[in-house]
C-alpha cells in the first residue's frame, strides 16, 4: 500500500519565495515531489520533513495525521500556515491539479 502526504499552503501575511495559497508538495513513499512551474520554500520543506521520519505507516488507531496537523514556516514574519494531510486513493477532497488562490498573491506584489 502506497502511502501519499500532502502539505498546502493554508494561508500567510506573504511569501518571500512566491508561494500562494494552495501550492503544495507530496510525500509519496518517501519521495519529495513538487508540481512542475511552482515554487516552495525550502525551509518551509525542512519544517515538516523531520515529523515525517518514522510515521509514515503508522496504524490507523495512531495516526496522528488523522487530526490533519496545522504547520508553520520558521520565518515569523511570513506567518505562513501549512496543512498536512494523508491522501487516500480516490479522495476527491484533494484536487491533483488544483488551481493557486492567485487573488492573495496579487494583493501581496500590489
């Protein structure tokens, strides 16, 4: 059983590296995977990657990404929040291609 993370970008005052809210990046068995044209903070990566390691496969009665934890990059002026969740196969909650909230961007570069 293949075993799939998600961290999006929930929201944030701004972003120094050009994210928005719904960029986001996999963990798909253990690999790091970011969509294609789309920035993420490494720092904000180096965040969540140490909270993984060992948790992975946790059985369902301990998976304490079932509470889908709330992330933060370590620059607090960013203040930027980042939702970690498991994705299921077939879960139409998480869309693969899904578009960037670009309206927040925009306001943040105005």
């Amino acid at each position: 059983m293949s075993t799939h993370l998600r961290c999006t970008v929930e929201s944030m005052n701004y972003s120094a590296c050009g994210m928005v809210p719904g960029d986001h990046f996999d963990v798909i068995d253990g690999n790091l995977s970011i969509p294609n044209g789309r920035p993420f903070c490494y720092f904000a990566i180096a965040n969540v990657i140490p909270l993984l390691s060992g948790r992975l496969d946790t059985p369902a009665g301990q998976d304490w990404l079932a509470s889908e934890p709330l992330l933060a990059c370590p620059d607090p002026p960013e203040a930027l929040y980042m939702r970690l969740k498991r994705v299921v196969d077939g879960d139409q909650t998480i869309a693969e291609d899904a578009e960037p909230n670009l309206s927040k961007a925009e306001e943040i570069h105005d």
